[in-house]
C-alpha cells in the first residue's frame, strides 16, 4: 500500500498543528478463529485540536477496506479521502472527531495484528505489535510518537478467551452469539506505538506488589502474567514475579516518580519479531522465556534483564517519550543501561556487568563498524530508516556511553538528571537537548561538548598502551594513543574517556592478580600517565579495567603474550571478560588469526566459571573457524575443535550448566563435520549416555539438525520426533531440519518457499531459512544470481519484517577466497557492487542491509586473504586492521 513510509517532516508538519485529546478504539476480533477469514472490524473515534482552522491534515491506516470515515458530522466520501495507507482530512476546524469504521487484517509477520495457530491444541491466539509505527494496521490514527493522547479500547471476542490491554478492564457485556465485548479504561496519555490488545485463550497468574513511594505515599500494583495455555505448565510464575516485584522496587527508589500506568501486566507470546515490547500496563515477551527444556543462568539472566529493561521503559520511553525517532536513545540507550543495572544491584547478580561486556558490547562494536554507522543521535527521516535503527548503536553503545557517563560525571549526577527529567517532561516528548539540560544542571557542568564527542559521533574508538621499559624491567614512560576516525564525517573524533589501567601480575601459583589500578583521563589522541613511570612492569596492563568505556583495545607486546599463554588464570571475571571481548574483536580485525583465537579459546574455556561467558567463546570459535579461517584450513581446525568440544563435554560437571553448553555447542559443530554425529544419534536413541545430560527437546532438534546438514537423518525420523513434541518450538525445529538436508531438492522447494510463496510466518520463515543456509557452497550457487534479481521485488511486495529476514538471511555470505584473488574481486562482492550501482533508487533500508551483508563478507574474505599470505597476528599488531568497516 503506498504512502506507508511517514518523513519526519511529515510528522513534523502534522505535529505543528494537531494536539490530539483522545481515541476510542472497537475491535471486533469474532473472525480470529477463522483462519480463511483474513480481517476484522475495526472503529476509532478520535477528538483532537488544530490550531490552524481550515487547513488539513491526514490519517494513518493500513487497510482492506474503508466503510466510512465521518469528520465532524460529515461523511467523507472514501474515494477522495483515502490515499493509500492515508485518510485525508481536510478543512479542520479548531476542535474535530473523526470516526473511521474498516476491516483491518491479521498479520502473519507479527507487525500489527499477530494471529497464531497453536499446533498442540489448535487453539488461536492474538496480540499487537507496533514499534515503530503499526499501530495503524490495527486502527486509524495519528501514527507518530509525539501526538500523545488517552486511549480506550472495546474489544469483541469470544467470550471464553482472556482479552487484556493498556488500561484494566472496566466492564464487559455478554452477547448472545458467545462472544463478549471487554470494555477498558481510558489510559494516561501515551504514544500509539506503545498501546495494545492480547486476546485468545491465554493462562493466566496474578500477584502484586505495594511499595513506599514518594513522601511515603502507598502504592499497590497489581500484576499478572499471560501465557498459551500449552505452555502453562512451564511458566515459573513465582520466579518471574519474584524479578518484577524486585525491579519495581528498585526502579521506585531509583526514579523517585510512582509508576503511572496502574496495573503491571506481561504476556509471553508466539512469534514475536523482538525480546520485549514496554507497553505500558501489559509488556509483551517473547514466549521462549517460557523455558519449556533446560535452561542455564545465562537464559534466566538475559530474561531478568528483559524483565528490567522493559520495567526501565515505563519511565524512559513511556512516561516520557522521544519527539520523532532521531532520539530513540532516549529511551532505548537508557533501558539497556538501566537493565544491567538492575540485575546487578537489584537482583544481586555478579555476572550482569560480565555479560554486558561480552555479549551486549560486542553487539556494538560489531554494528559501529559497519558502513550503515550512524552516531547515537541518529538522522532518522523516515519510518523505513526508524525500523532498522533498532540496533546495536541505539541500544548496546548507547548504554556503554551511559556507563562512561556514569564514570565521568558520577551515578549521583546521574540519578538526579533522571529524576527531575521525569518531573519535568511526564507524559509528555522530549528531544536531546532536554536530557543535556537535566544532566547539566545535576553534574554542575556544560554537559553538550560531552554529548556532541559521544552522542554525536560515530565509530569505535581505539585505545592502545604505548609504553617504554628500563633494563631493569621499570616503566619508563606509559601513553594511551588514541584512534577516533569518525567515518561518517571523515574527521578524527577523540572522545574523553574516565578509565582505570589495571596491572596484573602472576604470583608463585601462576594466578594473574591484579596489583594495582590507576584512574585516568584520557583526553585527545595522546595521554600520558606519569604516574606509572618507575612501576615494574606487569605481565597485563588492562587499558579499560572495569569495563568504563567503549572502545577497542590494543594490548601491548607483553601483555598480548600472557593473554594468549595464560589467559586462563586471569581471576577477575570482568577483567577476563573485557580481555577475552578485545582477542575477539582482534580476530574480527584480523589482527589475531583463527587458529590464535581458537588456541585462545581451547586454553581459557574449559576454566571459565561463567555459563555465559563460555558460551559465547565456543559460538566465537566456531564463528571465526567458519568465516575467518582460510578454506584449506577449516576442515582440520574444525575437527579439532569438535574434539575439544567432545572432551568439554566428557569432563563437565554431570547435570551442570557448563555441560548443557559444552553439548549445544558440539551440535552447532557438527552442522559442519560429521566426527561425532555417531554420538548424536546414540545420544538420540538411548544407546549412549553421558552422566547427567538429558536429551530435551531443545536438544533433540539441534541434534536432528545436526545430522540432517550431514545427511545423517531421514524424514522419517524428523516426523516421528515432531509428533513427540508437537509444539510451536517444535515445528520450528522440525523445519530447520528438513530444509537442512544437502539436498539440491530440498534447497530448491525451500527457496521457492521463502522468495515466492505467503504460506509461512515469521518464525517458519525464519526455520525455513536456517536450514537452507546449512550444506556446501556448490548447493547454494544457483541463488547467488537469483537472490540479487529477486531482492527489489521481495522488498516491495512483502512487509517489512518478512523482507529484511529474506534479504538478510539468503545474501550468499558463505564464499571463501581463492588462491591469488583480491577480496574486492570475489564474484559476489562483484555481483553486490553491480546491485548497488544499478539500483542507486533502492530504498536506503534495502541497501543499508545490502551493503552490511557486503561488509560482513568483506570482513571474511580480508580475514581469510591475511592469513593466506602468511601475515600473523604479531606481525599485524602495530598495523591497521584488515578491515575497517
């Protein structure tokens, strides 16, 4: 449908001249369970203000259909006042209602309306997703964040289901067809993009909290959980409210403002695009929360840092909410930070700030690097740009920022902006320049040269140690050079940085302890730190001990040495985790070969204490074994890799979290060698055990999936263990394996499913994908051509959820560099120049994946071209990285 992508200045205009008062929104969701019917009824009233009478303005809805539009008392005539996705309203005067009465569809790619299909009981289950901008797939409205209003909703349906929403519910009537019609209360005034509706035949578990707030004010919030009802018997209700009612009170003391929206609601639904979505009075979740096989600490802590994020949203993001999208830091830089947060001081948990550093920042890193780079505050000109700006910069560098501002200008500042930025802006939008000022008055300090070198910039500065010794072995001189290149602007961008170096040294037992740590400045390209000369050297000097900052880290000579030798006996886990996240950017920059990170790997893993951090070192190695390795490489270092993973896997502790690890990880390697497949199938059948490891079904299906990429497994098989667990996780599991044969018939139907067919949802989509990815290179060759002819089209016709999985998940990536060729000259990377040359027009969101995909694949073929030549790591260190972008 045209006119979907709302500009900035669009929004702008409209926004100059409308205030909106309220929305009365009626669904009539009794077609749900009809999966040939494809829509629903859907009325809005709506009364807002225009300061300019007599001009005009438009609606946001996305269609099938309008029944009638009615503007003041007049019915508009639909053929002239519906454009598109837009309904025209013109000749305001200075106080309007507008009713809109049309069907609105359900939706399969979980954008708008999701409807779902529970393959255990066949039951049908609904819920709304509309970040950024999808509310208007569900009802007519003003579809931008800063046209604020109260919003009541009426929802018809059966009258068995639970149906939940924003507000509590303040009636309901009974019809005589079966069906009841939920009446709720009007909310506070939000944004459209945060309001929602779950209907279907969830479970549901009530509870609730009451704290001190304010000047000793009680408050009492009731809260609720919502699940399918197949999963019910999984949902740890006790633990997941135990997590709320601590965030709750922890926010409450942090904030110092009552949460606003009454009740505290979270749902955990099928299909869902994202971890969490804060809607205020009813967060939604992604249902594999619901841990229905075993889950270790790392899956309970990044589902208590969900929970925390969400909670974090309520007062930044929903109770005071960004202007337009360019400031979707404002609220999302501050959940991530405030998640992690939360977890460590309110949950008491010492591994939150440990997984921070390994998984979110690596996230940001990885994304700053790309050519789709942008700063924090973003330059977001339209919707388009808006959904594809959820990413690693927004989220995980700007809670980085937020923690080196915490280490600049202290937690107490911190809070105190925070505090009075909520007192100031409640329900109402604000832009950069209102935090600044928060900030500034709380730090005492001119806070916006600050905010411009972070906020305003982008790229991953690098901090390396310059330092000279004496004979002696004594500090002579130490400096940190600073590299910034800010490479949208081209311009050298130095950050302030608020560091501590930490020196650690082996002792008699050969454990690396810190001895001493030193707080630093660290202010334009060169810093030098006196304050070191005449101190021996360490065997480690840890440039950003504590993790404070963002930035990629140089080791010097000595300390690279122990890092790759004893990098197992670094105790300090943050300290570990900061360096073993610098050896992997290392490696991503081809400044460290594969086999120096694997050696890495093979020598830290088995001593790391941390579930997650192990975690993410296996999923590192097989990544760079797989990518960065040159081919004649791989299948040796792969195998001896699985076999590493096989003596993990022997020697974990039984029944422990290590070993649940040590097992996915052995599945996920053998996609890609058929070493132990053996053991799979034996594992599979029950002929072979390993103490304390239970086969779930979790297990079951990467197991499957593993010999299915080996051509190990029949279809036979993968149907007798889809009835054995005929869920939703299930069938995705079951799909993944099926497409994942090496099979040129098998790769055929699934391609021709995913490109051409409207059959699957997102996450079969998604399945479906995975396994066509899996298998040699010569299955994959006839799609290299297709995908670069296909891609424009799938982009038009398809949403935009759907298309960015196709786009993103079939680009040819797996290619590998032959002897004597150049990165730049590899067919794909030529057949990816050719589509961007030919197809300048394109969307910028379709050519922003187009040439990150380009980059990623750069980054590969660089890798792979460095380690050909014979050119090592150390030979590299005082060198630029293989790839900057």
């Amino acid at each position: 449908m045209h006119n979907e992508n709302l500009r900035r200045d669009e929004a702008a205009g409209r926004s100059a001249i409308i205030s909106v008062t309220s929305y009365d929104v009626a669904l009539d969701l009794r077609t749900a369970e009809d999966r040939q019917n494809p829509g629903f009824s859907s009325r809005t009233e709506i009364t807002f203000d225009c300061s300019t009478p007599g001009a005009g303005t438009f609606l946001d809805f996305i269609h099938s259909g309008i029944a009638a539009v009615i503007l003041n008392g007049e019915v508009l005539d639909p053929v002239q006042a519906v454009d598109g996705a837009r309904i025209l309203l013109p000749n305001l005067a200075a106080r309007n209602t507008v009713i809109v009465e049309g069907t609105a569809l359900y939706s399969r790619s979980g954008e708008g309306m999701h409807r779902f299909q529970d393959p255990a009981d066949d039951a049908t289950y609904l819920y709304t997703q509309y970040e950024p901008a999808d509310a208007r797939r569900v009802f007519a409205c003003f579809e931008q964040p800063d046209l604020k209003a109260s919003f009541s909703f009426h929802v018809r349906a059966p009258e068995s289901w639970t149906v939940a929403s924003n507000g509590s519910e303040n009636s309901r009537d009974q019809h005589d067809d079966g069906s009841a019609t939920w009446h709720f209360k009007p909310t506070e005034r939000i944004s459209t993009y945060i309001t929602t509706v779950l209907a279907g035949p969830y479970a549901s578990v009530t509870d609730s909290w009451t704290g001190i707030v304010g000047d000793g004010e009680v408050l009492t919030i009731p809260l609720s959980l919502f699940c399918r009802r197949s999963l019910a018997e999984h949902l740890d209700a006790e633990r997941i409210f135990d997590t709320t009612r601590r965030g709750l009170t922890y926010f409450h003391d942090l904030f110092r403002y009552p949460y606003p929206f009454g009740k505290y609601d979270q749902a955990f639904v099928p299909e869902y695009n994202l971890g969490a979505m804060e809607n205020p009075g009813l967060v939604t979740f992604t249902e594999s929360y619901v841990f229905t096989s075993r889950a270790t600490h790392a899956q309970y802590e990044a589902r208590d840092n969900t929970i925390m994020h969400e909670m974090a949203h309520m007062w930044f993001g929903d109770l005071v909410t960004m202007t337009w999208w360019d400031d979707l830091w404002l609220k999302e830089s501050f959940a991530d930070f405030s998640g992690a947060l939360a977890v460590a001081e309110a949950l008491g948990s010492a591994t939150s700030w440990v997984t921070f550093a390994t998984r979110r920042k690596s996230w940001a890193y990885l994304q700053d690097q790309l050519p789709s780079t942008h700063p924090i505050v973003a330059d977001i000109v339209d919707l388009e740009a808006a959904k594809l700006n959820f990413d690693g910069i927004t989220y995980a560098k700007g809670a980085s920022v937020l923690k080196q501002l915490v280490a600049y200008a202290g937690f107490d500042a911190f809070t105190r902006a925070a505090r009075s930025y909520f007192r100031e802006h409640a329900f109402s939008n604000t832009a950069l320049v209102d935090l600044l000022s928060a900030l500034s008055a709380a730090s005492g300090r001119d806070m916006s040269e600050w905010a411009r070198c972070w906020l305003q910039t982008s790229g991953v500065p690098q901090l390396e140690a310059e330092v000279r010794t004496d004979g002696d072995g004594a500090y002579t001189s130490v400096a940190i050079l600073q590299r910034a290149d800010d490479p949208v602007t081209g311009t050298s961008a130095p950050r302030p940085h608020r560091i501590r170096l930490g020196l650690f040294s082996l002792d008699v037992n050969g454990r690396l302890l810190r001895t001493a740590y030193h707080s630093v400045m660290v202010d334009g390209a060169r810093t030098e730190v006196p304050e070191l000369v005449g101190c021996r050297q360490p065997d480690l000097l840890l440039i950003n001990d504590d993790d404070l900052t963002y930035a990629k880290l140089v080791f010097d000579e000595r300390s690279l040495t122990t890092l790759l030798a004893a990098g197992d006996r670094l105790e300090e886990p943050l300290a570990r985790a900061v360096c073993l996240a610098a050896l992997w950017s290392s490696t991503r920059d081809a400044l460290l070969t594969a086999n120096d990170y694997v050696n890495a790997v093979e020598r830290t893993a088995p001593a790391e204490e941390g579930v997650g951090v192990l975690q993410q070192l296996l999923q590192n190695a097989r990544h760079a074994i797989e990518h960065y390795a040159p081919a004649a490489d791989r299948p040796a270092l792969r195998e001896r890799f699985a076999a590493f993973l096989m003596r993990g896997l022997r020697s974990a502790e039984p029944a422990s979290d290590h070993q649940l690890v040590w097992a996915r990880a052995l599945a996920a390697i053998s996609r890609k060698t058929a070493v132990h497949a053996p053991l799979l199938r034996g594992l599979l059948e029950g002929s072979v055990s390993i103490d304390g490891l239970v086969i779930d079904d979790d297990l079951t299906w990467q197991f499957w999936q593993a010999l299915s990429a080996q051509n190990l497994a029949t279809v036979d098989e993968l149907e007798a263990a889809l009835q054995r667990d005929h869920t939703a996780a299930g069938r995705s599991g079951f799909t993944t394996a099926c497409t994942a044969f090496p099979d040129a018939g098998v790769k055929a139907k699934a391609w021709k499913e995913v490109v051409f067919g409207d059959r699957l949802s997102n996450e079969l989509l998604s399945a479906t994908i995975l396994g066509f990815q899996e298998g040699p290179k010569e299955l994959h060759e006839p799609y290299v051509a297709a995908y670069f002819h296909e891609i424009d089209r799938v982009w038009r016709e398809l949403p935009i959820e759907m298309s960015a999985r196709i786009v993103r998940g079939l680009f040819p990536a797996h290619q590998d560099l032959q002897s004597g060729e150049l990165p730049v000259d590899h067919p794909v990377v030529q057949l990816t120049d050719a589509w961007l040359d030919e197809h300048a027009d394109a969307p910028q969101s379709l050519r922003r994946i187009v040439l990150e995909e380009r980059d990623h694949l750069m980054r590969r073929l660089r890798a792979q071209a460095v380690q050909t030549s014979g050119e090592g790591a150390r030979g590299r260190l005082e060198g630029q990285p293989a790839s900057a972008g």
